[in-house]
C-alpha cells in the first residue's frame, strides 16, 4: 500500500506520516522526472517533492465482508459490485438505488445479490457501505440509513472531493456507531450507468484513502485492503491535501475539455466546424461526455482549488497568447518542447500507475 506524507524541502524517508499514521514499510522516495528502477522490494519512482512509503505485503489478505452495501450502483457502484462479487469478497453484495426500475437493472447486470430503494433495508446488517452517488448527495443519503447501521459498520466512498465530504460525514456516522473513512478510486470512464459498469475498472488504478485524526487504524486498514482486493493500489493522503492535487490533476482537465467542447461545436460557428473536429479534438474532449450533475457537484465541492488553479492557468495561457501576438518564435516551441518532455516522462515513469 502506497502512503502519501505532507511535501518535504528535503527529500528524506521518514518513520510516520504527517498524521502520525505508523507506516510499516519501504520508504521511497520521489523526486522530478526520473525513470523508475527495481531492487528487490524497493521500488523508486521519481515523479514530485513527496515521500512515499510502499508496504512489503505483495497482496492483503482476502478479508471476507459479510454484507457491502453499495449506495448508487452506476458506473463506479457497479463496478464495486461486479469486482467484489467476482473476487467474493462478500457473502452478500447489495444496492440501494433511488428509482424501482433501477432494481432490475441491477440484477440483469450482476452488479450485486439484490438491491432495494429502501435505505434501511439495503443497510441492514452490512459491515460495509460504500457511497457512490454524486457528492451532494451524500449528506441526505447517509442520514436516512443511519438509524439502520450495524454498530461498528465501515462506511467509505468514492467522491472526488474529500476536505467538506469527510468533515460532515465523519461525525455523522461516528454518531451511530460506525466510522467513515474517505476514499477516491482514481478510475471511471465518460459513460454512466451500470451498463457501462466492468469488473476490471480499479486494476491499476491508485485509491486515494483519506484518514483523520480520528479514524483507527484498524479502519483504515480495512478499507485499504478493500481497494487492494479489487485490484486498486491504494494511496494515502490527508483530504485537504487530496482536494488541492486533483484540482490540477482532474478537475481543471475537465473544465479545460468542457470548455473546448462548448467553445469549438458551438452553433455559432459554420456547420463545417464539427466536420473538421478529428481524433485529436476527440480525445482531448472526451471526458466532456461525463455526467453534468455530478460534474456540478465536484466544481462546487473543490471551488476553494479549483478557481485557484483555474486562475493559474487563465495566465499562463495569456503568456502563450502574448507570445503569438509578438511572434516569440522561441518562447512558443519552449511551450511545445516543455509540455512533451513533461508529459512523455510522466508517461516513462509510470508516475500514475492508472491507466491511462
């Protein structure tokens, strides 16, 4: 398991993180663009100023839930369903879903066991609740379940904003008698809904875990292990520090293609316009075709990064604009030149073991 500590000036290992976590481990250490080496156990990846730590367990144990509830059985909650039910880490895998006919969707799908519109129900007896509506949501969703939680119940989820998400729902569902841990599977795809659902979706894919002061260690662990067993390789970081990474790293690049996809097929333009969108328009504005409600949700959530990094980029993109209007030959190809090298030893290193 992948654990992540606060930034350093100096690059060093250390024997705990910035929580105060124990970290039984390899400390690994990483720095700029250098390409990743093997020895044994220690695995060096150089991608930022941060220390990270790499357990030595190859593979948790396959711990056994006897019931994961999973909240939402979209894309994410589906895939949770269908990766747990093939690795059988659950006697029972069940759904709450807001609509009737969601139910049946559901079950063709195999996404879980059986699936209910009623919280209560769908909550009753699980060790685990994994939430996986859009962010907003949440509050409302956990509060009608809470009087049904099994005491000592883990709850986790899978938003993509972490700091006010954790801090409202920590107490709440210490207050039952349970304990919420964060979580952000660093997976997905533009489709929605179960049917775009595949068990195979968090292979590879970093799982940012969350933890306070306050949480355990035993459940942290758990949830951890959780990620691992479904292939996922789990990261740990504090939720501020998570929220202001994937501003840059997630949701700038979304409102960035977002926007090219409003600006470019906008029907102000010639209908000629779209004919000569092509691969590379495609692929850049692909993740434009996500879900606008949750989307909604995530900008709103992360507002305090975003329009921090948002503003970075507004100027860094003016720089470039200066450069054309003064036609500063040499400071456009450093421009190009630049964002290769960057991105092609991103690519090299493997500084993001997702996929890409």
């Amino acid at each position: 398991m992948l654990r992540l500590a606060e930034p350093r000036s100096e690059m060093f290992a250390a024997d705990e993180d910035s929580d105060g976590l124990q970290c039984p481990g390899t400390p690994v250490t990483f720095s700029a663009f250098a390409l990743p080496t093997l020895s044994g156990p220690r695995i060096t990846h150089h991608v930022s100023r941060f220390t990270f730590y790499v357990s030595r367990l190859t593979l948790s144990s396959m711990s056994r839930w006897q019931k994961i509830t999973v909240a939402g059985v979209g894309l994410l909650g589906g895939s949770i369903g269908l990766a747990a039910k093939q690795r059988r880490l659950a006697e029972r895998v069940c759904g709450l879903v807001r609509r009737p006919e969601s139910i049946a969707e559901c079950l063709d799908a195999g996404a879980v066991d059986e699936a209910f519109t009623d919280p209560a129900r769908a909550v009753e007896g699980a060790d685990l609740v994994v939430l996986c509506t859009p962010i907003a949501q949440m509050p409302a969703r956990v509060a009608k379940f809470l009087p049904a939680l099994k005491r000592g119940a883990i709850v986790t989820d899978v938003g993509s904003v972490k700091g006010g998400i954790v801090a409202e729902l920590e107490p709440l569902v210490s207050g039952a008698g349970g304990e919420f841990i964060g979580s952000h599977p660093m997976a997905g795809a533009e489709k929605m809904g179960v049917g775009a659902a595949r068990a195979d979706l968090f292979e590879g894919a970093v799982c940012v875990v969350t933890p306070t002061v306050n949480s355990s260690k035993h459940a942290v662990q758990k949830v951890e292990e959780f990620w691992q067993n479904l292939g996922g390789l789990p990261l740990q970081m504090s939720p501020e520090q998570h929220d202001d990474l994937v501003s840059r790293s997630s949701h700038l690049p979304h409102v960035v293609a977002a926007e090219l996809a409003n600006y470019v097929l906008s029907p102000v333009h010639p209908k000629e316009q779209a004919m000569l969108c092509a691969t590379g328009f495609r692929d850049t504005t692909r993740v434009a075709s996500g879900s606008p409600e949750m989307w909604r949700d995530i900008a709103l959530a992360n507002r305090k990064h975003l329009a921090r990094v948002l503003g970075v980029f507004i100027e860094d993109l003016q720089e470039f604009q200066h450069a054309l209007e003064t036609q500063d030959t040499k400071a456009i190809e450093e421009f190009f030149r630049q964002a290769k090298e960057r991105r092609d030893a991103w690519r090299a290193s493997s500084a993001s073991p997702s996929p890409e």
